[in-house]
C-alpha cells in the first residue's frame, strides 16, 4: 500500500517508481556511513525496504529506508534532508509519517544508528539502547571504498601492525646477517 502525505510545495510518497535514483545514489555515495556506496546497491536496498521519499514537485527532496518484516521490527536507515530544504521540519514530519504508517504498527523493536542527529530521533521517540550489552554487531564500515579500491586494483596500504612486523623482521634479518659476516 503505497501512502501519499501532502504539505505544500512538499510531499511524502512511498512510490519508489517515483523517487530519483540519481539523486539518492549521490547523496547516500556522499554520506558518512555510506562513502562510495555503487549506484546498483542503492537500487537494490530501495527494493529491498520500505522506503519514504520527501519531493518538491518531481525534485527528490529527502529520503528515509525502512528495513523491515512488517511484524515485529523495522531498522530506520539513509535519512537524508537535500542541504537545499534543511532546518525546516522536513526530517520531523519523514519520521511522523514513518510511525503513523499502517504497515509499522505495534512492532517490538525500532533500531537506527546516528553520528549526530540524536536530537531529531530523540523527538520521535528514540532513546539510547536500555542494554547495549546484549546487542552484537557486524561492522563493515568503508566497505564500499575497499570494494572500489580493488576494483581499480589499487593495493591498500598494510595495517600499522603489519608495517611493524615488517620492520620487525628486517632488523632481525640485518643482524643475522652481520653475526654470519662477523
Ligand atoms: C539530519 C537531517 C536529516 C535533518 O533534516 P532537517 O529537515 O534539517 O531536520 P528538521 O528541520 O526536521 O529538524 C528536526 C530536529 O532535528 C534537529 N537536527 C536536525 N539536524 C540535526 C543534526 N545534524 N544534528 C543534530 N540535530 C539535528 C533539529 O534541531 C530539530 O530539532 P528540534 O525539533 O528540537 O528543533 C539533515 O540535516 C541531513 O540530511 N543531514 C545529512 C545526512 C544525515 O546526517 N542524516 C542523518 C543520518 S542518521
């Protein structure tokens, strides 16, 4: 069920079919958690999720993901606000659209992660993890800089440890060497 909400000039539409891929793909691609992600990516998790456009006419305004099963819970992800419409209530009102919406009712658990936006979760009714020990994670974070890294075959640099194994193990080959010529 595709839901349309209207506060002239803007509007919140969950019709993918409607949103610019373009301008989502740079946006995400620019973000902090999601540097270099590739366009096809950005595609797949729009149809991978539920997903809330902000548009101005047809100009892509805000985006937010909604990663769920529809039951029991849902991950809040890639909200993003074009620089151009910041500072006007556009994020609050995407996050009052998202909890009204019929599909996201009574589940158990809403997660996100933010660097820095507590204060507009927070006005949604997002409160720090009760019990951050007994979540778990699997982080990739950079992942997709490594992926385009090797996909120009680029060689990354070695890791710190591995520089001073490195080192490590020249000096200890050096002075070998001047034991057997001493
Ligand atoms: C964060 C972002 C979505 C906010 O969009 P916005 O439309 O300007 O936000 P709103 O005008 O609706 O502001 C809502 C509230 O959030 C607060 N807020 C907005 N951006 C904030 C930020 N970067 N840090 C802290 N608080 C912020 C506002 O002060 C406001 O609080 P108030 O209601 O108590 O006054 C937008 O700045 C953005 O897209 N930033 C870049 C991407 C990003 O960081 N996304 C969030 C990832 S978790």
């Amino acid at each position: 069920m595709s839901v349309r909400l209207k506060r002239p000039p803007f509007e919140i539409t969950t019709d993918p079919s409607r949103f610019d891929l373009d301008q989502i793909w740079r946006w995400l691609s620019g973000s902090y958690w999601a540097t270099g992600i590739p366009r096809a990516l950005v595609e797949r998790s729009i149809r991978g999720a539920l997903c809330f456009g902000i548009l101005e006419g047809r100009r892509q305004v805000g985006l937010a993901r909604v990663i769920t099963d529809g039951a029991t819970f849902a991950y809040l992800a890639d909200v993003f606000v074009d620089e151009s419409a910041r500072g006007r209530g556009l994020a609050r009102w995407l996050m009052q659209a998202i909890l009204a919406h019929p599909e996201l009712q009574g589940l158990r658990r809403w997660l996100l992660a933010t660097r820095d936006a507590h204060r507009l979760y927070a006005g949604a009714g997002f409160r720090p993890l009760a019990h951050p020990e007994v979540f778990m994670e699997i982080n990739r974070p950079g992942i997709y800089q490594s992926n385009s890294a090797m996909m120009r075959g680029e060689r990354s640099s070695p890791a710190p440890h591995a520089k001073r194994q490195a080192r490590a193990t020249r000096v200890r080959s050096s002075r070998r060497a001047r034991r057997a010529s001493g």
